[in-house]
C-alpha cells in the first residue's frame, strides 16, 4: 500500500523515511555522548510521536477518500432522481398516459456502485 495521502500533496513515505534518519542520528547521538542522553531523549520521543502522526494521517486521509466518493455518488443520485422528476412533471403536462414511469424506472434502477446511498422507497 502505497503511504501517499490521496489529494494533499503529503508524501507519507518520505515524511517516515526523513524520520526513520533523524531518530538514526537521534540515537547516535544518545549513544556517543551518553552525557548528553537527556537532552537528547525528548526529540527522540518527539520523532516517535510523529510516526503514531503519520499512520493516523494515513488512516484518515483513506476515510476522507470514501467519504468523498460516497458524497459523489449521492450527488449522482440526486442528480438522476431530479431529473426524473422533471421528466415526470413534464411528462405529465404532456398529457402522457404514465408520467410516473420516469420515476419509477429511476428509483428501480440498479446501483451504480456498491457504496450508494440510494434507498427503495
């Protein structure tokens, strides 16, 4: 899986790779100058943090990522239920025998993706 968050431009492999260095040098550091440990240890802790940071950013950024494309196929769905509607109202005025058959071949239409939100009526 790849770790680039969809639609920011983040790039969660090189943020964790530039990491994965700093905590390299980080624990040189502590390990050459074990007088200096102390002051070292926070960043260390700190570089620890931003990788628990960036599995969460990469666990949002999928859910943002379906959520989009759930809002995009209900806005498709609304779409096609209006204009079925207007058919319909049309239709009607049209004097045609039945206005309605624009709305129910709409509402009977199948999914157009598993993530739908379309519900019978």
């Amino acid at each position: 899986m790849s770790h680039t968050s969809p639609n920011t431009g983040i790039d969660l492999q090189q943020i964790n790779t530039r990491n994965d260095q700093a905590r390299d040098v980080t624990q040189w550091c502590i390990s050459a100058m074990p007088s200096l440990a102390d002051l070292w240890q926070p960043v260390d802790d700190a570089l620890g943090d931003t990788v628990l940071l960036s599995a969460l950013v990469a666990r949002l950024s999928a859910q943002v990522s379906q959520l989009s494309a759930e809002l995009e196929q209900t806005r498709l769905d609304r779409a096609n239920l209006r204009a079925a509607m207007r058919a319909a109202l049309a239709a009607h005025a049209d004097g045609e025998p039945d206005p309605l058959w624009y709305l129910q071949d709409e509402l009977q239409a199948p999914e157009s993706a598993p993530t739908a939100s379309r519900r019978p009526l």
